[in-house]
C-alpha cells in the first residue's frame, strides 16, 4: 500500500507541486523501512525494495538531488541484476542516466541509456524502448548531436504510433521537428507535424492538435516566417483558452512574446510579455513570471534605453528564482544583470557579479552558459582596454562553447577571439612596442590566423552559410594585417557571394566594407568607394545602427583620401602650366639616375601622403599612432610610400620601427644611400 501510494503521488498527472513530492516522498521512506526490516525472513522483499528504489529515483530527480538519485539509482541497479530482472535493471540503468545527465555528462548519460534500450528490445518491451528512445533523443539534444537526436526521435515516433500513444508521438516529434530544423530541413518537420495534425483532427484531440501547432511554430520560426509563427502560436492559444488550462497559455503567451521580440516587433512583444506576466502571478507560476521579466521585459526596456528598469527587472527575477531554489535560473539571472551592467559600463560590478553566474554554471556543469559568462567579462575587459585579459576569457569561451558541442556558439567564439586578437596585435604595432617583423608581432598574428582559420573550417562543415560569411570576413581581416590582399579579397568575395546566395544583409554589408579596405589598398579608390556604399546601404536596410557607422566611416575617410588626391594633381598640374617642376620622386630617380634623396623632398613627399591619409599636418616628432595612424592607416601608409619611392626596398613594418616623421625621413636617406653604394 506504500508503495502504491508513494507511485500514485510521484506520478500525479499535473501535478509536480514540493506538497505532493513530500507526500511521495514520505510514502517511499516508509516503504523502504518496512522491505528492509523485512529481508531477513521474505527474499521477495529485495524485489520490493529495488522497486522503491526506483520510486526514490523519481521523487528525487523532481527535488533535483543528484547525489540521492545516483545512490538509489545504483542500488536497484544491483538489487535487480542480482534478481536477473532484465525489465527493471533496465529501469535502474534509465535512473544512472538521469544522474549522468543532471551532472551535465550527456555522452556518459547516453551510453547508461543505450544500455537500457538493448534490455527493453532484447526483453520486447515496445513502451519502454519507446520511452528510451525518446530518452536518448533528448540527451543528444544536449550532447549537440542533432543526427542522433533525428534517428532516436523518429524511432521514438514509430514507436509510440504503433503503440496509439499520442502524447508520446507528440513529444518525439517535437525533437524531431527541432533537429530537422537545426539540420537545414525545417520543411520536412513541417510535412511530418501536418501528417500528424490531420489525424489529431480527425480523432477530435484539440490538446493534441494544439501541441502539434506549437512544434509548426517553431518550424515556421527557423524558416524566418515571423507571421505563420505567429499565427500558429495563436491557433495553439485559442485552444488552450477553450480548454481552460491558464498555465498552457501563460507558456504560449511567452512563446508569442519570444517571436515578436526575435523579429524586434517591439509593441507585440511588449503587449505578450505584459499578458503571460499577469497570468503566471494570477495561478502562482511565479518561476514562469520571473522568466518572462528576465528574458522578454529586460530585453525591451533595454531597446527603449532604460538600463534602470531592466536592472530592477532582473533583480526582481533574481530574488524568485532563489525563493524557489532554481539555481539554474538564479544564475541566469546574475548573468544578464551583469550584462546590465556591462551596458552601463560599471565594469566592476559587472565582472563581479558575472563571476558568481560563472561559479553557478560551473556547479551545474553548463558549459554553453559559462562560455556567455566568459564572453561578456572578456568584452568588459575590452571596454578598459585590458585586451590580453580579454583574449584569454575569449579562448576559454570557446574551449567551453566546444564542450557544450554547439558548433554555431564555437564559430562565434572563434570570431570574438579573432576579434581579440587583432586588438592585442594593434597594441603591439604602437610605437616603442613590438615592430610586425619581430618575433612577439608574428607569433601574435599566427595565433590570430590559427583562431581564424579554425573558425572558417568549422562554419564550413557546420553548413550554416551566414555563420561561414561571418568567419570569411574575419580571416579576411587578419590576413589584411601582413597586406596579403589577394588572399583577403579571396575570403572577401566569397563571403559575399554566400550572403547574396542567402539574402544575408549583414553579411553583404560586412564583406564589402572589408573589400573597400582591400580595394584601397590595392589603389583602386572608385572601385572601394563604390564597395563602401553598398556595405552602408546594406547596413541601413537592416537597421544595424553600429555596421552603419563603421561603413560610413571607411567611406568618409575613402571620400577625403579622393578629394585630397584630386587637389594635389591639380596643384601638380597647375605647376606643371607655369614651367615648375613638380616630378615625383620616382621620376627624378628614373631621369637623372640613381641620386641620394634629399631629405626636404622625402618630408614633403610623407606630408603629402599622411595629409591624404588624416587630412592633417604631422610634425616632425610626433609619434604616428599619436596623431592617428593605426594599424590599418600604417599599412596603407607603407604603400604609398613604396609608390613614391620606387628603387628602395621598404620593409612592411617601416611605419612602426621608425614612428615619427623625422626619424622615418632619415631612414629612407639612408635607404636611398645605400641602394647607390650597393
């Protein structure tokens, strides 16, 4: 009788309150005492005992306590290995699996489990394999193995078809429809879900039918359909509505609010987010209202610029989850208000903070949300200009995105790093620091090409094409930093090609501003001018306030370089009219022959570039970081030069061993010295 009392209120349909754990819980205690102290005179008692074991796994898998679901996992494990019950060694082998996937060790849950699903087919126990299989499915969901997730749902979805168990078909082909939609073929979730949804229609099972719109929903969504997403989730709504269950529509009113806000339909969301607020407070969903106040609400208030709200938002979800024991959430929590406070550039208390989520998350084995935890410290630390403590975090980000088996989150890690990277290289290229030829400089720059590179390669066999654009643009970048141009346009152009493919407005945007660049470079100004201009169109039709700036910039700077180089030819010709002669000096050099320059014309000839470059004078010793050469400019600079003074052999990184003017001048005397003597 305990026992069947402790099994009715563990598996109470609906109803996981702490109240009826308690309840199950006390009943299995009892139980277990009474089998125990009755072993010694019935054998049949170790048989009852595995079974409450079983039982205790469940209660305490729902009151989240590893180490007791491990322990009696492994206990019934023995007690029915010993009995040889093949059926419920199975069961206790499904309990380890749990405890594996509570402590975040997906592959060694799957394995536990794979186990148990060779028992249930061996013994044809079609529920049970059936059970497993959806089981394994979702583990892999976890382990990012999407394939895995594919094969194991769609055995699951047989399955329990066959066996006319629809909410177990409806479950599996919920992860069905998701690792469709992760492997690029969201149409075929979308043909299997109607299949299914005409059947559920016919049988009369609106709950069915809801769930069903739901899993199209979310297709519809990875398809980018904002309004059949939407119109889904409604339908799905209305039945949850003419079914009166308040705590469905507060989720599907979230899930409504989620959409809108993807698609930055701010007003929609904003209304959705109010709704499922009010509803979970009304029936004591309080977690629920505290993650529709974390994830929706402080995302709008900080759209509308109002990091305060937000901050007062998170706090109040902050406190919920730790009244009701969620750690998980609790840490979630702690790392968007650093996030907060990252956007209001209190780096202190950001890292602080941030440091108690990653502490959380490492408790709980979440590597994805550590790998967040480490991204947003590492861009605090960019903000005070701290890049090397930054370039760390951003590796150990993509160690733990790596671990967390989310391809995508790697490539991004990878380009962050990238990002990284080139910072520590632009410090490096100031003045009194590394010149690029030493050994600092290059090793630097083979660690941001190896990042970069590996980022490209993983976005390739990832197959997502806006992922591979993105990590293009970024080897682009670095390759740019030692003038490889041909290599650069290389990686340049075929991110563009991908993003025009695939209508991705960022990515064409990205990969021309990074072509006017190399256009620049390569001195064909009309050609960069016109490659900037489409980068910032593309950049405005999407909205993308920062990409907008940064391509007006380079096109600014493109049109000033045209401007000045126009008034100097018209200078040189208007002298040219009044018999002054006005020759470069690669053409002094090619008519009177190899000559020591002098040093006034190689000054005047740096002042023409760098004010073609700036637009303003540089004195004599001023360093050329200081009056605005960066790592880029220095590059650019170095080519002119080389234009200018044909005959001497520059070194790629002249502007940064020799700083300033004055002493770059003496440097190209002596150059030109020593060609004449050589």
């Amino acid at each position: 009788m305990l026992l069947s009392m402790a099994e009715i209120s563990a598996e109470w349909p609906g109803d996981r309150s702490a109240a009826r754990v308690a309840d199950a819980y006390q009943f299995a205690t009892e139980a277990l005492d009474l089998f125990r102290d009755l072993q010694d005179i019935n054998d049949g008692a170790w048989y009852m005992e595995g079974c409450v074991l079983l039982v205790l796994v469940t209660i305490y898998h729902k009151q989240n306590k590893l180490a007791e679901v491990r322990s009696a996992a492994s206990l019934a494990l023995q007690r029915f290995q010993e009995l040889g019950d093949g059926r419920n060694e199975g069961r206790a082998l499904h309990g380890l699996a749990l405890a594996h996937a509570m402590a975040g060790k997906h592959w060694d849950a799957i394995k536990m489990s794979q186990k148990a699903l060779w028992l249930f087919r061996d013994l044809g126990m079609k529920r049970l394999e059936a059970s497993e299989c959806l089981a394994l499915a979702t583990w892999s969901v976890c382990d990012g193995d999407w394939r895995g997730v594919l094969e194991m749902a769609e055995e699951a979805k047989e399955l329990f078809k066959q066996l006319c168990i629809s909410s177990g078909e409806v479950a599996a082909l919920d992860l069905f429809a998701k690792a469709c939609c992760q492997l690029g073929e969201s149409e075929r979730a979308l043909q299997e879900t109607r299949q299914v949804l005409k059947r559920a229609e016919k049988m009369a099972a609106p709950r069915t039918e809801a769930s069903l719109l739901e899993i199209m929903a979310g297709a519809h969504l990875s398809q980018g359909s904002s309004k059949e997403a939407v119109r889904a989730t409604e339908k799905a709504l209305a039945v949850a509505r003419t079914l009166k269950d308040e705590k469905w529509q507060a989720n599907l009113l979230y899930v409504l609010a989620q959409t809108h806000l993807e698609f930055q339909e701010w007003a929609e969301a904003w209304e959705r987010a109010h709704e499922a607020s009010e509803l979970s407070r009304k029936i004591g969903e309080t977690d629920l209202d505290a993650a529709v106040g974390l994830h929706i609400i402080v995302t709008l208030q900080l759209a509308r610029n109002a990091p305060d709200e937000a901050l007062t938002t998170a706090r109040s979800a902050l406190k919920q989850y730790q009244r009701s024991g969620d750690e998980k959430g609790e840490g979630t929590a702690l790392y968007i208000i650093g996030c907060i406070h990252s956007e209001m550039h209190d780096g202190s208390e950001a890292t602080n903070i941030l440091r108690k989520a990653q502490e959380m998350f490492q408790e709980h084995g979440d590597y994805k949300m550590e790998a967040n935890v480490c991204r947003t410290t590492a861009e605090t630390h960019l903000a005070k200009k701290r890049n090397k403590e930054a370039l760390r975090l951003a590796h150990e980000a993509r160690v733990l995105s790596s671990k967390a088996k989310d391809p995508a989150m790697e490539v991004r890690m990878c380009i962050f790093a990238t990002k990284c990277h080139m910072l520590v290289l632009e410090n490096l290229a100031e003045p009194g620091k590394a010149p690029r030829e030493s050994f600092g400089f290059q090793a630097e720059w083979d660690k941001a090409l190896k990042v970069a590179s590996g980022g490209k390669n993983l976005a390739r066999k990832f197959g997502d094409p806006a992922l591979l654009s993105e990590a293009l643009v970024s080897l682009g970048d670095v390759v740019l930093v030692q003038n490889k141009t041909q290599d650069a346009m290389s990686a340049a152009d075929e991110a563009l090609d991908l993003s025009r493919e695939n209508d991705f407005k960022k990515g064409i945007a990205a990969a021309q501003v990074l072509r006017a660049r190399i256009l620049h470079i390569d001195g064909r100004l009309p050609d960069a001018l016109d490659a900037a201009q489409q980068g910032l169109k593309a950049y405005a039709d999407i909205a993308d306030s920062e990409g907008e700036e940064q391509a007006r910039t380079v096109l600014n700077w493109l049109k000033e370089t045209g401007a000045t180089v126009s008034k100097n030819e018209s200078q040189e010709e208007d002298k040219a009219d009044t018999g002054v002669a006005v020759a470069s000096v690669a053409e002094v050099v090619e008519d009177t022959g190899p000559t020591v320059l002098d040093a006034s014309v190689v000054q005047t000839t740096l002042d023409n570039i760098l004010a073609v470059l700036i637009g303003n004078e540089v004195e004599a010793d001023t360093p050329f970081m200081d009056a605005g050469v960066d790592s880029l400019l220095g590059i650019q600079f170095r080519s002119e030069m080389q234009k200018n003074f044909q005959g001497l052999k520059l070194s790629s990184t002249i502007v940064f061993d020799f700083p300033s003017a004055r002493s770059l001048v003496d440097h190209i005397v002596e150059l030109s010295a020593a060609a004449i003597e050589g």
